[in-house]
C-alpha cells in the first residue's frame, strides 16, 4: 500500500507541473466544471468576494488568515500586471476591512519567469500597498529550478519592507544553506515540508529524516524569537513543535501553526482552542488545477474523496 501511495502521489506531483493539462482544463468548460468540484474542497472560491466572505468568519472565530490569488508562471507584462493588480486589490481589501490576514504569492505569478526586474518591481508596488496597513506578504515556494531566483528577490525585497516573508522548503537538501542567509533577515520564515516533484537527490523523502529536519529548523526559529510559521498538517509534527514552543516560551506574535483551508483543520481548531496562534490559508480564482494535484499528491487517497465531491 504504502509503494501504491508513493507511486500514486509521485504521479500527482508531475501532473501538477503539466502547464498543458491546465490549460486544457482551463479551456474546456465542461470539464474544468467536473474537476471544480473536488477543488472546491480546498479554495475560498473563484473571487476574492466569495473568499473574504470566509475570511471573515473565520476571523470570527479566532483564525488568522492568508489569501492568495491563485496563479504562477506568467509568460508576458501584461499577465503579470494583471496579477500584481489583483495582489493589490487584496490588500486593499484587507486594510478597508480590518481584516486579520496576510498575503500570500508565487513570484512566478507577479513576472519572475519574464525578469526578475519586473518581478521585483511588481513586489514593491504590493508590499507599498500593504504597508499602509502593516499586511505581511509571504513569498511561496515554488519549483527547484526557481529557488535560486526567488531567494535573491526575497533578499532585494525585506531590505525595502520588512514585513515581506518567504517560504522555505524542509525537503530540500540546500535548505541548510539557505536557512543560514534567511535567518539574518527580519522577514517571516513559513516552513512547509514541500510538495514539489525533484530531481534525485534534491530533496529528502518523506519520512523521519525530513520531520526531524523541518523541527530542527522550527526549533531555531524559536530559540531565536525569530517570526515563523509552522506550515504543516502532520500531526505528530504538531506536536512535537507545541513541545518546543513550550520549552523555548516565544512571544505569541512570534510564530504561527498554519494549515491550507480544508485540509483537517480540526487539528489547528485544537490548538487555537489550546491557546496557540492559528492561521488558516485560503486560495482563491480559476488557475486550480496545480493547487488540487498538489493536495491530493500529499495523501492519494484524498483522490477518492474527490471523486466523491464529482459526483454528489
């Protein structure tokens, strides 16, 4: 069972990486309404309208939040223009609302796979906007072939606002080097194990070797009161870093549990109910389709429960 599952979920991964499927799907109005309704677990909606309505509740009862609107790997300015106006268009909503939420973003949907440059600027006319709020933006991660791109314009953007975090991928076997040059930044560090299809060698598999390396890097974010977020729905992994939080005793504005909206979310209602600071991801607009394999990818089995979702 468990070769099935990991063949099941390599699958997953590199179904997710097809920009071919996601345009098929996107262009072909019947099935991207089929394969809707098994993502519809996992988004806020196709508009931002549907999704704050949900931050809002959820704000209600004590979660913080993050919305991200959903894309990556836009190919012209203009795309990317577009996006970078819809980031703002969140900000703004957040501040006017008084809303308890960040922003979250892939680089690549703001212009990074154009230019750097332009990802850049793009960035700083977001966080300028949010900063009039005091909104954090938190960069995601993305393929392998981009972390080298991302962390440069990570460290270009927390020298002009520091309240830019970025994503770092436990799995990854550079992580230990990055972790290094991240720490010394103000910015937040959302430590997620990582989901991405790699090359051999890349990253670790999952297993004790990577939970015993996403804790170690939870560990030294805490010892040090450095902001974080801890970005994962194992629960014994939850556990374990409720353990250190206790034996290092952070600033509750220090450090975060974090899961995806929809995926077992009553493990981060109890520790809300326990007293720790929860927060709860939203995702949002039609470019789905990466963001459902992915989830699906991290338990195959969820494919069943998809199916589920199509036909009822």
């Amino acid at each position: 069972m468990d070769k099935l599952l990991s063949i099941g979920s390599a699958a997953l991964k590199k179904a997710a990486l097809n920009e071919q499927a996601k345009e098929f799907i996107l262009e072909n109005e019947v099935l991207f309404n089929v394969l809707k309704k098994a993502a519809d677990r996992y988004i806020g909606g196709e508009t931002l309208e549907e999704t704050l309505t949900k931050v809002i509740q959820q704000n209600q009862l004590g979660f913080k939040c993050s919305v991200e609107f959903m894309g990556e790997s836009t190919r012209n300015e203009q795309e990317a223009m577009l996006a970078t106006n819809e980031f703002i268009r969140i900000c703004q909503e957040i501040s006017n609302g008084k809303l308890y939420s960040t922003v979250s973003l892939d680089l690549s949907h703001i212009g990074l796979a154009v230019s750097e440059d332009l990802c850049f600027n793009n960035l700083m006319a977001i966080c300028s906007e949010a900063a009039r709020s005091g909104t954090e933006v938190i960069i995601s991660a993305e393929g392998t072939e981009r972390t080298d791109a991302i962390m440069n314009t990570y460290k270009r953007a927390v020298k002009e606002y520091n309240g830019v975090g970025i994503t770092m991928q436990a799995y990854l076997y550079r992580s230990k080097d990055d972790f290094k040059e991240l720490i010394k930044e103000p910015g937040r560090i959302r430590i997620v194990k990582g989901a991405f299809e790699t090359a051999p060698g890349v990253s670790m598999p999952r297993g004790a070797q990577l939970d015993e390396a996403y804790l170690g890097y939870v560990g030294q974010l805490l010892s040090e009161g450095h902001l974080c977020s801890i970005a994962t729905h194992h629960h014994e992994v939850q556990q374990q870093a409720k353990t250190l939080v206790q034996q290092y005793n952070p600033d509750k504005d220090k450090y975060e549990f974090e899961s995806l909206y929809g995926i077992q979310t009553e493990q981060l209602e109890k520790l809300k109910e326990e007293g720790y600071p929860a927060k709860l991801y939203f995702v949002y607009g039609k470019e789905w389709y990466l963001y459902l394999c992915n989830r699906l990818a991290e338990y195959p089995l969820n494919i069943f429960r998809a199916l589920n979702d199509i036909v009822s």
